[in-house]
C-alpha cells in the first residue's frame, strides 16, 4: 500500500543516512586527531589507563632530567676527585725526594704548597650547579624513579655520600663518652728502653760455651774459667760491639741486661748453652723465664718501647665521633665521619699528632694480628721530655675532620716532618681514590638509572599509542567505504522522495 502522508522508504533511507554521517564524523574525528579514543567520550575505561600512563610518562620525562643533572654533578665531583689524587700524589714524589738529606728541602717545601693550594682550589670550584659533592658532610639524593602501587604513587631517590677533601680540624663534641673504645696502654710515655735480664748460673768450667741469638744476630762465648760475671761481660762487650740499632748491653753479677730502645720494633733473644768443658754451665733464665730443662734453648722478646693506643673491635663509628689524645701538655684530636672505622679513626689521630710536631715523638698505626685491633703506637725518644703524660679519650656529637686533614701541615724541612708526611700523604691518597671510586660507583648507577627510565618512558608512549591511537590505513578504508555509502544514501533518499510523486500518475 503506498501512502502519500507516511513515505516508509524516505524514512529508511533517512535513518541510514543520520547513521552513515553519524560514522562518517567519528571517523574525520580520528583520522584528524590521530586518536580512537580522544575523549572519555570515546572510551571511557581506556581514556581514564592513558591520562594515568600520560602522567606517569611526564613524571619519568622529569626524573631523566633530573637523572642527568646529577650525573653531571658526579661527573664534576668525580674528575676534581681524580684531579686531587694526581696532585697529591706528585706532592708524593716530593715528599719522596725530600727523605734524602741531601736536597734543597726548602725548595720541596715550596713545590709542596702550591700543590696543596692547588688542592685546596679544585675542591672550591667542584661545583655544579651550586652542587659541591667534595665539600661539606650531608649527603645528596637524586630522583630516581616513580614507584605506582594499589596504594599510590611514592618517589624513590639514588642517596650519594658527599666525600669531604676539606683540610679542616672538625669540632670535638659534648656527646656520650666514647672512653672505653679506646684504651691506652701506660700512664706515660717515657723514653727508657725496656729490657731483658739474661742469669747465667751453675757451675762453669774452661771450653764451656754458651750462646745467644740477639734480635737474629747470633753471639757465641766460651768460657776462660768458672766466673758467671765474666761470661755475663764477655757477652755485653760483644753485643755492644755489634752496634745493632738501639741495643746495648751491661753486667752486674752475672746477669746480663740488654737493653732496647727501638720505638716500633721488639727484639726478640733466644739463648741456649752447651757444657762442653766439664762444667755443668746453663743460663737458667731470661727475664726469669727457665729454660724447661738445663742447656736447652729458651727464648724472650723485649718489647718495643712506644705506647700504644688500642681500639675496640665490636664498637661501631658514627659520623662526629671524636678521640682526643694527650700527650704532655698538648692534646690532639680527631673527629670521625660518615663511613669511617677504628683505622681511619686511628690514622685520623696519627696525623693529628704529626701535625702538631710534638719535639721527640712518632706515631705508627698498626693493626693486632690475634685480635684485629687498631692500635696507635707513640714513641717518646726523650729529645723533648724524657717522659709524657699519655691518656686518651672521646665524645659523640661532633663536627667532622676533613678527609684531607693534616694535609695544611705537611712540613718536609725537617727529617722528622719528611718522615711523617710520607706514611700520612699515602692515607690522603687513599681517601682522595676512595672518594673518586665511590663517585665513579654512584655515577654508574644514575646512568644506568637514566638509560631504564628512557627504554621505560618509550614502553609506556608506545603503550599508549596502542591504546589510544587510530589505525590511519583502517581509518582511510572506512573513510572510503563511509563515502560510497554516503552517496548511496543519497541516491536511496532522492528515490523514496520521488514515489509520491509517482502516485500522481494515478489521478491523470
């Protein structure tokens, strides 16, 4: 039935066009946004994981940014770092120099200040961005990555120790006494010798002989006749003889005495006797110690004549830890810093003590070989005070020393402050290479750090162009397909607006 009021077939063709325009718009949106999914609109569940991942990918845009700012700071710190390992050690090879007598020690001393007020320059222009990483204590952290969880978002940071080379003393705090953590072993440091008492005893008759091993120099005697007083000074003048550095030897009533004056070093005796006169000679002791049977050998060590300063092997260092010894008159302290142990606390107070030029006294630092602890040797030679008051001690809550503390008193015009700076220029050389590594190490991470977040930053853009992007070689097709309906609908439409007029043929 054809109707002239209602033209079911205009209304078709109609609906189908409003749908193929309907499509027709949606796809000129995509091809010219770029985007399937433009707006909440589009996609809502999609839209809202993209604007997440869009944020996450600005966020990581800016922490590569800050990434390469702090390798540039490292790099910066790193290369003053070297730049002071290489002055210190041609200040090294000057010190080197200036152990022989025979120099203008004068004019090494002065090579040594303008390389120390080199020193002294790199470590004030070691700066980036107003970022110096070899002056002060605090450390730095960089941004490092964005950490997104069910929980929220948290910020996580690469942390660089700040390696001090300053040359300053630090500030000796007020904190919990430290006392305990560092015993020392006399009340004085004195410059006698120590010593060992050789008894010869029994009976002795002519062609005995008798032998002692003094610090591995072998002495041997044969007895004349039966007198032990003339063994015991047979065996001093023999000693004496030997002319053995800071041994000598004397008699009273067949007892032999040496003595030994060598600060850093014991000396070791071993002894033994063979009656081979007739006699029934021995040496029944040394230091009172009795051989286990007669004319058996028996051994003693005299210890050397510095007093030490033994560290606690269980207490921990914290930074601002500072010790303080003193000696004489005069104390001399040393303030620990972040990440520093027993030995540098140790060698810290060894320089100190050079520093300060006490008239007679060296300093060693060893370590125990039983106990592993690190010990402070302090040796009083009596050329300033024939004895030293000699205590130690210490107190939380300081100001850290400079890692290149001491390096300001480096003196080589004296044999005695060429001696010194020798063994306390290689600690600054190795704190300066400590400091250069630890940077290199820090430098390492922020860059590989750097490369993740970038291949990280093109994962998460890739994902959401897969997300969110149109399909352009799709887009062209239904863009095409869209057209041709278009201009069908058209025709569809122009034909159901002719059948009424095709009913007028009915009334003609």
């Amino acid at each position: 039935m054809s109707s002239l009021l209602t033209n079911t077939s205009a209304m078709v063709a109609l609906q189908t066009m409003k749908s193929i325009n309907t499509n027709l718009n949606s796809i000129q949106k995509e091809i010219s946004t770029g985007k399937s999914v433009a707006t909440a609109r589009d996609n809502a569940a999609v839209w809202s994981i993209s604007k997440v991942m869009e944020a996450d990918v600005k966020g990581f845009k800016a922490i590569s940014d800050s990434l390469s700012l702090g390798s540039s700071t490292l790099t910066v710190a790193r290369e003053a770092s070297e730049k002071v390992t290489d002055l210190l050690t041609q200040m090294r090879g000057k010190i080197v120099a200036a152990q022989e007598q025979n120099v203008d020690r004068e004019k090494l001393q002065t090579d040594i200040v303008a390389l120390r007020d080199q020193v002294a320059s790199v470590v004030g222009a070691a700066q980036f961005s107003g970022l110096n990483m070899i002056s002060g204590t605090e450390d730095v952290s960089f941004l490092s990555s964005l950490d997104r969880s069910p929980s929220g978002v948290t910020a996580s940071k690469i942390t660089v120790a700040r390696q001090d080379m300053g040359t300053g003393a630090g500030v000796y705090g007020t904190g919990a006494s430290l006392a305990p953590n560092a015993v020392a072993s006399a009340a004085t440091a004195t410059s006698t010798g120590n010593t060992a008492d050789v008894t010869f005893a029994g009976t002795w008759a002519a062609n005995d002989t008798a032998q002692l091993t003094i610090g591995g120099v072998v002495v041997n005697h044969t007895a004349a006749g039966a007198s032990v007083t003339d063994i015991a000074t047979a065996f001093a003048g023999a000693i004496n003889a030997l002319g053995l550095d800071g041994v000598s030897a004397s008699n009273a009533a067949g007892v032999l005495t040496i003595t030994s004056t060598r600060g850093f070093e014991g000396l070791a005796i071993t002894q033994s006797s063979v009656s081979a006169g007739g006699g029934t000679s021995d040496i029944t002791a040394v230091n009172g110690a009795a051989p286990a049977s007669p004319n058996t050998a028996s051994a003693s060590t005299i210890d050397q004549r510095a007093e030490t300063i033994g560290f606690s092997t269980s207490a921990q260092v914290t930074a601002g830890d500072g010790y303080r010894v003193t000696l004489g008159t005069s104390s001399y302290t040393y303030i620990a810093g972040k990440g520093e142990s027993m030995e540098d606390v140790a060698r810290g107070l060894k320089i100190a003590i050079d520093s300060g030029s006490p008239e007679g006294v060296k300093t060693r630092v060893t370590q125990n070989e039983t106990t592993g602890a690190w010990v402070l040797n302090v040796d009083n030679d009596g050329t300033g005070n024939a004895s030293l008051a000699l205590s130690v001690t210490g107190n939380a809550d300081g100001e850290a020393s400079g890692g290149l503390f001491g390096l300001d008193s480096i003196d080589v015009t004296t044999n005695a402050g060429a001696e010194t700076a020798l063994s306390n220029i290689e600690t600054m050389i190795s704190r300066s290479i400590d400091a250069a590594a630890a940077f290199g190490s820090a430098q390492g991470r922020i860059d590989t750090q750097s490369d993740f977040i970038g291949a990280l930053t093109d994962a998460l853009t890739a994902g959401i162009g897969t997300l969110v992007d149109a399909d352009m070689e799709e887009a062209s097709a239904r863009l095409q397909a869209l057209q041709v309906q278009q201009q069908l609908g058209v025709q569809a439409l122009s034909i159901a607006n002719q059948a009424p007029q095709n009913l007028l043929s009915l009334f003609r």
